[in-house]
C-alpha cells in the first residue's frame, strides 16, 4: 500500500501499519456506517484509523488516475488546519491501495480526541448546561474558519468535536475531505451555517454572535441565515419522503 507520513509519528510506523492491516480483526468499532472508524493503542497513544468503502466503478478509475482520495484529502486538510490554528485531530498517516487499474482500499489514521460533547447534543437537548455560551462560542470557531478563508463543506452537526477547557470551549472539526480553501463571499458565509440545526431560536443566537463579528445588524444576518437554513431543511426532508416511498414494501 502506498503510505503518506506525518513525521512526528513515524516511530510508530511498525505499529499503526500492523493496525491497517489487521483493521478487520482488531481495535475497537467507534463507528460503523457507510466508512467505518476503529480506535487503537499505540505505545499509549490512543488512535483513530477511517476506513473508507471501496468506491464505485467510476470512482476505482477516478480515484485511480484524477482525483486525491478521501484518505488522501483528509491528511492534507487537517494538516493545513493545523498550520491555520484550527482544531483538528491530529493527522498521523494515510494509506491507499490500487492495482495497474483501479483503485480499491484507502485508511486515515489520526489521534484520537477527548471531547465532551458534539454540536449535534445542541440541537437534541435545549437544557444542556452552558448551551448558549458554547453555541455563541461555536459560532466565534466558524467565523475563524470563514476569516482564515477555510469553507467546510461537511459543516453538519455530527462533525465538531466540543471540549470544555476552564470556562472556555475548544472545537475540533471531523470528517474532512469535503472543504475548500478561498476567501468566502457573504452568501457564502451564511449559506455555511444551514446544515447545523433546524432549529429557529439557535440560528437566533448563532446570528447574533456572528453579527457582532462582522459588524452587521443582526436582523440582517439572521434573514439570510434563516433562509438557507430553512431550504436546506425543506430539500432534506423532501429527499427523506421520496426515499421512504422507494422503499420495499412501500405503496
């Protein structure tokens, strides 16, 4: 397999390659869905490896000869959030396997985070002690991101690590193969905050931060957050019904 190093971790290469290879047998499931993520110890590391799925025929040949795999993107970006001061696991290492033709298994390794919670515990609980300072908080991290012209694609609610730290919050992006790097226009911006929630009263809050940061009212920003928010809710949904109605079984 073709191997990328972080160099601060390569005395641990015998290691974590013995953890890619044995993936399958050993480490401890942390997530399994479409990719899977196991967590390991290394010498009293603690490590997270992502194992992407075997992509699709035109991905094998995209992937192959085009495109940067999704192992791949995720090492570079967190590496350049590191360099930017944005909180990120640790990238560690990335590996990918191709034959002559085609391209077949890829892994992310990283250091494992201890978090407390993520942004998705805002939305499902209103009564979460300090729920407002850590969602202003959150807010002050995303405009960090927009003013070191970072745009994360896959700002969704399951993907920001919180932890508090003595009366302030430290945040960790996730899951990071989908991002773009450029300054942001304003549609942008706001357009950047729709995934997070449905919920009116914290793009309320998370409008009112982000308002003060750029120096807007924020009836203005609130309007315009509001408004991605809401469509992108309105086509999620609509997705979610044509998908239950394809269904087997569904008349």
């Amino acid at each position: 397999m073709k191997a990328k190093w972080n160099q601060a971790y390569e005395s641990q290469k015998e290691r974590i390659l013995q953890c890619v290879e044995n993936f399958h047998s050993e480490g401890e499931i942390l997530y399994d869905g479409r990719n899977m993520i196991k967590t390991f110890e290394v010498n009293g590391i603690k490590i997270n490896i992502k194992s992407f799925r075997i992509p699709n025929l035109v991905n094998k040949i995209a992937y192959r000869f085009f495109r940067k795999s999704k192992a791949e993107r995720s090492f570079i970006y967190a590496s350049i959030l590191k360099e930017k001061g944005i909180g990120t696991p640790d990238p560690i290492a990335y590996f990918e396997e191709t034959s002559a033709l085609a391209f077949k298994r890829s892994f992310y390794v990283s250091q494992q985070v201890d978090y407390d919670l993520t942004f998705r515990e805002l939305v499902d609980d209103p009564d979460l002690p300090e729920h407002e300072e850590i969602l202003r908080a959150f807010t002050r991290f995303t405009y960090s991101l927009h003013e070191n012209d970072i745009l994360f694609l896959d700002h969704s609610p399951g993907n920001t690590l919180v932890r508090r730290n003595n009366g302030d919050y430290d945040f960790y992006l996730v899951d990071l193969n989908r991002m773009v790097f450029k300054e942001l226009t304003d549609t942008e911006r706001y357009l950047n905050f729709s995934r997070l929630t449905p919920k009116r009263e914290m793009v309320e809050v998370m409008a009112d931060e982000y308002a003060k940061l750029i120096e807007r009212p924020s009836s203005e920003v609130f309007a315009k957050m509001w408004f991605f928010t809401d469509r992108f809710q309105k086509k999620y949904w609509k997705k979610q019904k044509i998908k239950s109605l394809l269904k087997p079984g569904k008349s």
